[in-house]
C-alpha cells in the first residue's frame, strides 16, 4: 500500500483505532476494505427514537417511553443464550410492563427509581413494552440508523468505525457528481450527504441525504459504462461511406411504407455508420415490428460502401427464412446473398465454393448459423455483422465473428423486450434502437382467458378456425420437473388432439427430446401446411413465420411467465387474418390471476416487460448474473427508475463534451472513472 497517499479514502480501514485483525476480518465479509468502503457502507433502515407521551404511541409502534424505573429488575436465564429481563416502569399517572429479551448485562445498569428512556414496542392493551434499547443518560440521537452486521461484529461497533473514519477523513470526501449537476438536482455534497446517511437529525435529513445517495450511486455507474463506451468508440472503426441516393431509393421500393419507429432506427443505425465510431448497437422490437427489414437496410448501405456483411441466426429454419426473405429483397438489385449453414452446404464441392466466393468478395451479404464462424469462413471484407436474436450467442462467438473484419459494425437484435430500466442499467455499453410500434396492416391478436372447465369451448373455437383452413398451435403444460414428463405430458395433449381431429385433420408433436434438425424438420412441414395443428413444449422457435397460423392455445398458462407467455403468442398474428391467443389457466394466486389479466389486457411486449420486472423484481426477469444486472447498494433501478433514467442523459451529456477532461469541476469524477477503469472487475 506503499503508493497510496496517506491522507486518501482509498487506505485500508485498519488505520483506523479498534479495527483489529479480527474486525478487519469481520469488514472485509461485508465488503469493506477501505475507508471508502466504510463511509459508503449505509445504514439499511432508521429507528426513530424520539421520545413519546404515550397517548401519542399507537399499539405496536415503536418509540421511546421516558418514567422510572418502579420494581427491582428480574433477571431470569433460560439456557446459555436466553434470558429475560422484567421491570415496572411508572410513566406519569400509568405503570407499564417492561420486558428485555437476551439482555442479561442491562441488569447492572438498571436500580429502583432511576429515570430512564426505554425504546420499544408498545403494547397499548396490555400495557408492556417489549423492550429493545436502553437509555440511561440524555444519550439518544432521536434519529438512528441501523447497520447489516454479523455473527462477528456487532452494528453498533461497525457505527463506531462509521463515525471515526468520518471524524478523521470526513474532510477528504469530493464530490463525484459535478457541482453544477448537484445545483441543478439540489442535492447535497458529497461531505453532508455521507454524514446525514449514517448520522441524520432527523427523518428529513436521512430522506435528503438518501435522495443524493440514490443519484451519486446511478449516476457513477451510467458515467462509468458512458466513459468506457466512449473509450471503445475511439478504438478505429470502419467509416461506412454508403450512397445515400441509393439507399433512399432502396426505400422507396419496399413494398410498405416503414413505420415512424423503424425509420428512426435506420436513421440512428445510418448516423452511427457514417462515423469512424465503432457501432455497437441493440436492436429491440417484438416480434413482427420489422427488424429484418431494417437490419436489410443497413445491410444495403455497406453494400453500396463495397463492404461485405454478415447475418448471424440462432438455428438453420430462422436463417434459412433470413436469407429466403433477403434474396426476394436484393434480387432486383443484384446483390449477392447466400446461405451457410451445415446443411446448405453438406457437400465439399458447393462449400468450397460459396468460400471462395466470400473470400474474393463476390457474395456481399451471407446469412448463416455458427457455421460462419468457423475457421475456413473467410471474408474479402467483412464491414457490417447483424446478429440475429443475440442473447442466443456467446460472448465469444460474437466476438469471433467480428474478428473475420477490421472490427466491423455490429447490430445485435433481439425480440425480447428488456423493460427500459434494465436496458438502461444492463445494456448500458451497448447503444440501443427500439422499434415500439407494429406495422398498421397488423391486427391485434385478441387474447382471451378461460378456466379449466371451459376448455371444450376452446377447443371447438379452434376446430372451427382449422375448418376454414387456419393452423393452430396447442402449447401442453409446462411441469418443471423434467423434460420426460413434459414430454408425457406433450404426447398426452396430442394423443387427445389426434384422436379429436385426425384424419380430417393431421396433428404434428413438436419437443425438446427431438435433435435440432428434427426439430427444424417438424416446423418445416407445419409452414408447408403438412400438419393443421402443432402440439409443442415451449420449444416453438421465436421468430418463425407461419402467417396461416391464426391460434395458439396454451394449456396451464399460470403456469408459464409473463415474457414467455408474449413470446408463446408471438408465433401468430403474422398474416392478414384475425389471430388469437387462448389462455387455459385456473390461477392459484393473485399473481397468476395479474399475468393472465396483463396478457389480456395489452399486446405491447415493452408494458408486459415492465409488469413482468414489477411483479418478480429484475433478478427473476432476466436472472441479475446473467443480464450483469449490478447490485446496487442504494438505489432501486425499478422503484427509482425516473431518477436513473435522469443520471442517465446527465452522465451521457457530460462524459461526451468534448470539454469533459478540461472542466475542473469534473476532477473527482475523472479521477473515480480512471480508478475503475484499470480494474478488470469493472463497475460497482
Ligand atoms: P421481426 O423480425 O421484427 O419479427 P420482420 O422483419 O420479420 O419482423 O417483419 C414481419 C413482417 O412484417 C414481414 O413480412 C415484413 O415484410 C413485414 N413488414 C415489416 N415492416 C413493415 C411495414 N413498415 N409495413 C408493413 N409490413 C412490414
Ligand atoms: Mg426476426
């Protein structure tokens, strides 16, 4: 530690008196090491302990009762660790019973008419006070905050520590946030904010200090992903010099008008070409809003910049469609697509050749599955990468793909709406392009609800859609328990499906025991009309377009969550004919009962994200680990999402001035952002 300046919040708490080794110890379980991490180590909840009449203490309240003390204290043990503690208390004209559980040592401190305070809980009708603190002095800040401690150390020692590290390094805090910020939010300085969040006068004072705490904590973190973000910008990416005439008359031929959101996205994704940037952009839309088509786009204008591009997708059916519906797109213009995934290229012979011609630029634009990130992929020059439903791929194979260009721009999409706090929060180096809005052309799918006990009718709605030629998905239960059951359960569902329709009408079973290409075999037959209804597990693959299909009933529905359930009724709605989702479900719970009133309520797979992280919390919604969803100590990215989207524009606004490192009022913050930047570990 020998580089460490002596007077810095970055020492180790261990300079501080009373924190031995063992204590240490203790701290660094709680995740404290420095005295940073101690001044910023809060309170998890305030006592108030301000003294009370009683008549102004509701039954059960906590507060703290001054009197005296009116009988002798009775101890009495029970084991090692038990005890209680019993005393009279004569609180004006009313005597009230006093009990102190596992508190053995109070007994010395305590003598018949001596005036104390007692905090506690208050219990009007039988008069007693379960008893938690005791005052003998005029001791009590009214006020207190409370700490998480541990079997090895006590909160109040860790109040203690709080207090000498303030007392000797208090005058060190600077303000990350900068003072102008802080004048435009009202918040208070870093100095009074740290003492008020231990130390508070009052509830007041705790709330003020909390409020700044609570945007210090997004607003350092939003800067951090900003900074580093604009650090990856500069890293040289390619200048896409598309032909602008070109692209708008590519535009104009589209057989549809685009929607306001998808020609806001181009334009973004356009701007972000243009610059020497590197683009590193999430695409967000249902399904069904039209991504393709502008991911199409984007893929047209590094053509005309005589770049070559690259359309990654999860399994061979959706590539197969991508690169379908790209073909019947470019033809008239006479740029080259082709396909490559293992099957399209089982024979050496035509695999060769399609490489050879990715490596001598011939083909401009190649949709593929993994197979493209293979070793003998190899590209003339490879400019733009679109990877499609992204959070199917690893971190590694995305980053093998970009490394087949001179780190080419990357549009990543994705048909799972992230609730904007999470994107906000998680998605954070990433920029994002939503696309909120579906064509016109598009009818909503009606959703329904019906019990157990209705399923007959059900059913009879879906035998009279198949008559007239419609397809219709049957989604059996979900158990949970294993995938054999599911498959019992699937098989179950379609015995009795079958035995209803067929042979008038042919059933198809679809599950997650077949092997992919059977899979994709199965899905296949159900597109060509092969099967009038398709019994599945939930492994009907997102973003598969089968515009007959006009049903999707879904068996237990409470079963499944709110996202699931979207993405489940996604499937249909993809013609010109009224579609609908029939929900089957006998909720047990008031949560259950939400989900399903939710999905009939709207269509709108950003609101049913956003109920989806209110009902189960972020943790559930994308599983934090795994969405590198940060922990915050204060803030609450749902409950306080106003003021993260507020730190949001802030940091975004002052980390890309261009006189963000000269501003001295920036110190603080440039200097907590280089700190972290050279940790591998990244952000807090
Ligand atoms: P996504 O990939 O977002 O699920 P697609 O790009 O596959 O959606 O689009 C779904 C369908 O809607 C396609 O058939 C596409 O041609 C059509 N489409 C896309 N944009 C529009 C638009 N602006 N107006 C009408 N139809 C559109
Ligand atoms: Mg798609």
């Amino acid at each position: 530690m020998s580089n460490v300046d002596e007077r810095s919040l970055l020492i180790p708490v261990s300079v501080l008196n009373g924190a031995g080794p063992k204590r240490i110890t203790a701290l660094n379980k709680l995740g404290i090491s420095t005295i940073e991490d101690l001044l910023t180590f809060y309170p998890f909840r305030y006592d108030d302990l301000s003294t009370k009449e009683l008549d102004e203490i509701a039954d059960q309240e906590k507060a703290t009762i001054k009197g005296t003390v009116a009988s002798q204290p009775v101890l009495a043990r029970f084991g090692r660790k038990k005890s209680r503690l019993n005393f009279r208390f004569l609180v004006g004209q009313d005597v009230l019973m006093v009990t102190f559980f596992n508190q053995p040592y109070l007994v010395s401190r305590l003598e018949t008419g001596q005036e104390v305070g007692v905090y506690g809980k208050y219990d009007v009708k039988r008069q007693r006070v379960t008893g938690m603190k005791l005052f003998t002095a005029d001791a009590n800040d009214d006020f207190t905050g409370v700490y998480r401690s541990s079997k090895e150390i006590r909160p109040n020692t860790i109040k203690n520590l709080v207090k000498l590290a303030y007392e000797q390094y208090g005058e060190l805090i600077a303000d990350i946030v900068p003072d102008s910020l802080r004048k435009k939010y009202r918040l208070e300085s870093r100095q009074q904010m740290i003492h008020d969040m231990h130390f508070p006068a009052s509830k007041h004072a705790a709330d003020l200090a909390r409020r700044s705490a609570i945007f210090e904590e997004f607003f350092r973190y939003q800067a951090g992903l900003q900074f580093m973000k604009s650090k990856n910008k500069h890293a040289n990416g390619e200048v896409i010099a598309y032909d602008n005439d070109l692209l708008k008359e590519f535009i104009a031929k589209l057989p549809f008008e685009l929607t306001k959101a998808q020609k806001k996205v181009v334009n973004e994704i356009c701007s972000d070409m243009h610059h020497s940037l590197h683009m590193n952009r999430l695409l967000q839309g249902d399904v069904g809003s039209g991504k393709t088509v502008v991911a199409a786009i984007a893929m047209y204008a590094a053509v005309t910049a005589g770049f070559q591009c690259a359309l990654m997708a999860p399994t061979e059916i959706l590539a197969e469609q991508h690169a379908e519906k790209l073909a019947e797109l470019f033809a008239p213009l006479r740029v080259n697509v082709a396909l490559l995934t293992s099957s399209s290229t089982s024979r050496t012979a035509q695999k060769k050749e399609l490489l050879s011609h990715l490596a001598d630029g011939e083909i401009q634009i190649v949709v593929g599955t993994q197979a493209l990130i293979q070793k003998d992929v190899i590209f003339h020059n490879l400019g733009f990468v679109v990877i499609d439903e992204q959070h199917r791929f690893g971190v590694e194979q995305r980053k093998i793909l970009r490394l087949k260009g001179n780190d080419p721009d990357v549009l990543a999409m994705t048909a799972t709406p992230i609730p904007r706090t999470l994107a906000i929060t998680s998605y954070g180096e990433m920029d994002v392009s939503i696309i909120d809005e579906l064509p016109k052309n598009r009818k909503p799918i009606k959703t329904d609800w019906f019990s157990k006990k209705q399923v007959n009718e059900a059913i009879n709605f879906l035998a009279q859609q198949v008559a007239v030629g419609a397809q219709a998905f049957v989604v059996s239960p979900l158990i949970g328990e294993s995938e054999m059951v599911e498959l019992q359960n699937a098989q179950e569902v379609y015995q009795k499906m079958s035995s209803l329709f067929e042979p008038k009408f042919k059933v198809g079973l679809l599950h997650g025991q077949l092997k992919s290409q059977e899979k994709d075999q199965v899905m296949q037959d159900f597109k060509d009309k092969k099967y009038s209804i398709l019994v599945s597990t939930t492994v009907v693959e997102v973003g598969i377009d089968i515009p007959n299909a006009t049903v999707m009933l879904i068996l237990d529905a409470d079963r499944f969550g709110l996202a699931q359930l979207h993405q489940l009724r996604g499937r249909v709605g993809r013609g010109s004919s009224q579609s609908y989702c029939i929900l089957i479900a006998d909720p047990k719970n008031d949560y259950g009962k939400a989900r399903m009133e939710t999905m009939v309520q709207t269509n709108d797979g950003f609101l049913i994200a956003q109920k989806d992280l209110e009902l189960r919390g972020p943790g559930e919604v994308l599983g934090s680990k795994q969405a590198g969803l940060p922990e915050f100590k204060v803030g609450d990215p749902v409950e306080n999402l106003n003021i993260l989207q507020i730190a949001q524009q802030e940091a975004h606004a002052i980390i890309n001035a261009p006189d963000f490192e000269r501003k001295t009022e920036n110190a603080e913050l440039i200097n907590y952002l280089r700190r972290r930047i050279v940790q591998p570990a990244g952000f807090d």
